[in-house]
C-alpha cells in the first residue's frame, strides 16, 4: 500500500504547473541548436506540417500537447506555464521571454 502511495505521489507532483524558458520550433529543426531563435525558418516548417516542439536553453525536448496554444510563438524564446507529463507539456500560457 505504501508503495503504491508513492507512485501516485510522484504521478501527481509531475502533472503540476510550472514554468519552463526556452523555443518553440519545429520537430524537425528541433535538435539543431543553431535553429533556435530562428522565427521564419520556425513558422515556415510549422506551417508546412512538421509539429511544433518546445525546447529549454539546455536542449532538451518536449512535445505539445495543444500545438495552438504555441503557433503564434513559432521560433521565439518563451516562458510557457503548463502541466507536463513525461515529456509532454499541455500549456496554459505562453509569455515572451526577451
């Protein structure tokens, strides 16, 4: 029974909101630092079907679980309030992060 109370306590510490900093850029552009910040390469493949990502300053990788909450802030630097689940993050608020 213990056991099975600390799964369900680290279950709900990962779905709480928080905040991360970082872009919002295209999967397919996503692994390429270089491609961080880069607004029209970000919107052009975004607008072209590859799904939006959101990316910390460190690298790391996470998909959006409502892709229109972010679209308006395709290769910006943002602050994005959410909940994440594994490396899924539904987003509440996205604000920009300059």
């Amino acid at each position: 029974m213990k056991k099975l109370l600390v799964v369900f306590g680290f279950a709900a510490i990962s779905a709480m909101a928080a905040d991360w900093t970082g872009y919002v850029i295209d999967k397919k552009c996503s692994s390429n630092k270089a491609m961080l910040g880069n607004e029209a390469c970000a919107q052009k493949c975004i607008k072209g079907g590859s799904a939006a990502v959101f990316v910390t300053e460190d690298g790391k990788i996470y998909q959006v679980a409502n892709q229109d909450k972010v679209l308006d802030s395709a290769g910006k630097k943002v602050s994005i309030t959410g909940k994440m689940e594994g490396d899924i993050i539904t987003v509440e608020s996205v604000k920009s992060a300059t």
